[in-house]
C-alpha cells in the first residue's frame, strides 16, 4: 500500500520492520536509530545498512504509511488471528492517553490525521497536549489484535462504535462479544451494538444506578460465583475474595421522546475486596476528621476561633477536605460572654447507610440468559484486566511515551508503529507459554529459580543478550548462546538459530 521510488534503497516497509524490531529491543525517544542497528546487527539479520536508517528516512516512512495507518491495522491484525489461531470471540476494548511534551499549535498540524490537544489525560498531566490510542485485546492470550489512534480532544464515549465496526470488518463472520468501561454505556453506544447484533459487557455507569438500588439488595440470597482471582489462587479459601451476583434488568431512554427505550439485563456484583478497601476508606477518612474537629473542638473561642462563624468556616473545610459533609452533624454554642463551643459527632444512621451499599457495582450487558448465567457475565468482565496490562507493556517496555516526533502525522504513524510492535511482544509471549503446555510456567526466568509463568517482559530480556559472532564466506555468523534459558525459549518459539539472515523474497 505504500511504495516507495524505484531508486529507493530500502523500502518503507523495511524501515517499519526495522523500527517495530527497534521497540522491542531497545526503546527510546526516536533518535540514533542507525547507532542501535549497528549494535544490534540489523544489517547482518535484516540486510538494511545501519546508515540508510537516519531520521530524514524514517520520518519519510512514518509520512507514506500515515494515510493507511486503520487498513494496515486490520489487516495485519486479521492476519495475526488467521495465521495463530487467536480465538477472538471476546474482544476488550479501551482507550489510554500519551502526553507529548511540546507545543503542537493547532494551525500548524494536518486536521485528517488525529490532532495533538488537550483532553482528559490518564496521568493527571493536564497541562500537558495528548494523543490517545484504543486497543482491541484477545481474552485469549491478551494479544492486540486492534489499535486506533485518536486525537487528544477525542470522548472516549464517541469511539465505541467506530471501534465496533472496525471489529466487525476484521472479525469478518465470526460473532464476538464486545467487553468495555462504562464509556461504552450511553444510549446511543448501546443502540448501535444492539442494532448491529454485537453483544456486550461493561460496568453501569455510578450516576446510573443509585445507591438506594444497592442499599436495597439481600446479600443473602445472591449467587456465589464459582471463580478466584488468580492473585488469590495461593491463599486460603478464607483469604480470597469472593463475589456473589444478582440480576435485575436496566433500561437507558433517549434524548428525544420518540427515542425508543433499551432494556438491558443488570448484573448487580458483590465483592469482598471491594467491601473491605471502601471500608478501610471510610475509616481512614473519618479518623482523620476526627482529628480535624477534635483540635478545631480544642480551639474553639482561641485566638483563631474567636466566633462562630470562623468555626463554622473551618468546619465546611474540614467537611469538604475529608469528605465527611452527608454524616458530619454539630452544634456551635455560645456561653454568657460569647465564647463559642463545638460539639460534634458522625451520623451512624448515615454511616450505616454508607456501608450497606459497600462493595457493590453493576453491569450491563446484551447477553441472552441462555448464553451467560450471571456468574458467567462477571467472569467475561474480569478479562478487561488483560487490556489494561497491554498498555502497561505499551508505555512501558515498549516506551511509547516520551514522543520527540514534529508533525502530527508522523505522531500517529510512530503510535501505530508501537502498537504493531506490541502485538509482536504478545504473540511472542502467548507461543511460549502454550508451548510450555497447560500450567504455562518454568524455570530459569529468575535467579531464584521460582516457576512462573513467562512474560513478554523477561523473554526479551533473557534473548536480548544473545549475541551474534560475524564470520566470513566459509564460516556463516552465529548465534552464540551462553545461557540454558536462552535456548529453551528459542525451543519454545520454535526458531531456527541457524538461519541469522531474514528470508529475502
């Protein structure tokens, strides 16, 4: 899709090769390509000339595959599933922020590429422009099969159904559960999917359901959940969290009159460890006003408080800061000479009011009953982890953050780079572990010598210090291996050693 000259010494696909093999090797801020493919032998491995990789070339292959970034990823991504086998009858989907570090005036970038601006960043960095990318996870393996760039001023809440349809087009006939955060949840998301047939999960948003429908709920006659966290498959039975579901039903309304409702199945999920840590939240937050109003107490017709209304003041401080304001109650006296006095304490009635709605949440979702019990709903739910360790290895291994590149353009381009070079990092860490059969752990990762299960992560590091000893028209190079891990990935990702040079076509 995109040639270069004829004259062209190295083609803009070998340069996207090239950089994709760059990320999982040794990302950095886009500089000095050609002083890292000197060192890692991409001459003698890929047959391009470390000096072609300078960055006037690279900003020319990031400007030629720009306009076709959504056809490259479908397909390429469609590929991957053809040629691995990836079942993705349950896809996650989310969306992240980049923050780039630079100026990036509006009139001077390209208004048909996504554009660099302010929005609602992930990191809190609000002074800063961003650039933001949505992936389609596999509940199988975790792979990316699916990445999008979006602009920085771009509502999450508005690329759901754009991502939909891109799922859509790559899953081609094979029907696929959609699972999201509760910006997939707006009227006309759900229309959209329930119109296209595509099923769904995601969490109802807070101000949808009121804390009275879950005050309102018997913990007792909800489902268990026959599923453990598998950070709590060590523990003891009585150290695990647990979950217990019910099911009602939701219905969403349009803006207009005419707009038809929706009606949805709610599933209403109790969790322990959500019961506790919203606990020990209230704990600590009404421990620390404690504080607050036993010394405002203390001090009340001081130098500080000498009248009411200064107690009254920092009471509404106090109220606010430590979120206290629905169950603090108190009463501002004054004696004969006008001294004033607090006497103050916490509504229990509010409190216990507060924790019977602890540790509930909701979902919504278009499956049939018949396909998915509630405990089978929230189980599908717990995948969305999998995105979110995705752009975990996306901004950390893979460094795709900070961004040093000029035009917008080329911002999107570089962001599509990665996300290819991420869905390299997943299916390089799904064969291993499905090569090491059902427990999907080993040996020899750490000095310890624990069993674990391999991570993209410690693959590229145990490989990355392979190292490739040049020989000469008798004597071919060779891979020299000074370590047993080493050789075992290389046995579980079925490569052949032996053959250093890529197959030339």
């Amino acid at each position: 899709m995109c040639p270069g000259g004829v004259s062209a010494l190295v083609t803009h696909g070998q340069v996207i090769e090239a950089l994709v093999a760059n990320r999982l090797t040794a990302p950095a801020p886009l500089v000095r390509v050609g002083d890292w493919a000197r060192t890692w032998a991409v001459e003698e491995v890929f047959g391009i000339e470390p000096g072609l990789l300078n960055d006037d070339r690279l900003a020319r292959a990031l400007d030629a595959i720009a306009p076709h970034l959504e056809h490259i990823a479908g397909t390429v991504g469609a590929r991957a599933i053809a040629e691995f086998g990836i079942d993705v009858s349950r896809l996650h989907w989310d969306m992240t922020s980049m923050s780039v570090h630079g100026a990036y005036p509006a009139e001077g970038q390209d208004e048909d590429f996504p554009v660099i601006g302010y929005g609602h960043p992930k990191d809190r960095r609000v002074d800063l422009k961003q650039v933001q990318a949505g992936l389609a996870v596999s509940a199988d393996g975790g792979i990316p099969v699916h990445a999008r760039v979006f602009g920085g001023p771009a509502a999450e809440v508005s690329q759901v159904v754009g991502a939909m349809k891109d799922l859509r087009t790559m899953a081609g006939t094979r029907d696929f559960l959609m699972i999201a955060d509760s910006k997939l949840v707006s009227y006309s998301n759900v229309a959209a999917l329930l119109t296209a047939g595509v099923q769904f999960v995601a969490p109802a948003p807070a101000a949808q359901v009121k804390d009275e429908v879950y005050a309102a709920l018997d913990l007792t006659r909800a489902t268990t959940v026959d599923w453990v966290p598998g950070r709590d498959a060590g523990k003891a039975a009585v150290q695990r969290e647990s979950y217990r579901v019910l099911e009602d039903t939701h219905v969403l309304k349009g803006a207009r009159k005419s707009d038809p409702e929706l009606t949805v199945r709610r599933i209403l999920v109790h969790s322990t460890a959500n019961a506790a840590g919203q606990q020990a939240a209230r704990d600590k937050r009404l421990t620390k006003a404690a504080e607050d109003l036993g010394k405002l107490a203390g001090a009340a017709g001081g130098r500080h408080y000498k009248s009411a209304e200064k107690i009254a003041a920092r009471l509404g401080v106090i109220a606010a800061k430590r979120r206290v304001a629905t169950c603090l109650r108190f009463h501002l006296t004054e004696d004969e000479h006008g001294v004033p006095a607090l006497d103050w304490h916490f509504d229990e009635g509010v409190l216990a009011a507060e924790a019977a709605v602890d540790g509930w949440y909701a979902l919504l979702t278009s499956l049939p009953a018949e396909e998915a019990d509630p405990s089978q709903v929230l189980v599908h739910y717990k995948g969305q982890g999998a995105v979110e360790r995705r752009y975990h290895d996306f901004k950390g291994p893979l460094a795709v953050a900070p961004v040093f590149v000029q035009h917008n353009r080329r911002v999107a381009a570089l962001i599509q780079v990665i996300c290819l070079a991420l869905l390299v990092f997943c299916l390089i860490e799904r064969q291993v572990r499905q090569a090491l059969g059902p427990e999907q752990t080993m040996t020899g990762l750490y000095p310890d010598n624990r069993r674990v299960r391999p991570t993209g992560r410690m693959i590229f590091y145990h490989l990355g210090e392979l190292t490739l000893r040049i020989g000469h028209i008798t004597d071919p190079p060779t891979v020299q291996i000074t370590r047993g891990v080493q050789l075992h990935l290389l046995d579980l990702l079925d490569t052949d050693i032996g053959q250093t040079r890529w197959p030339q076509t």
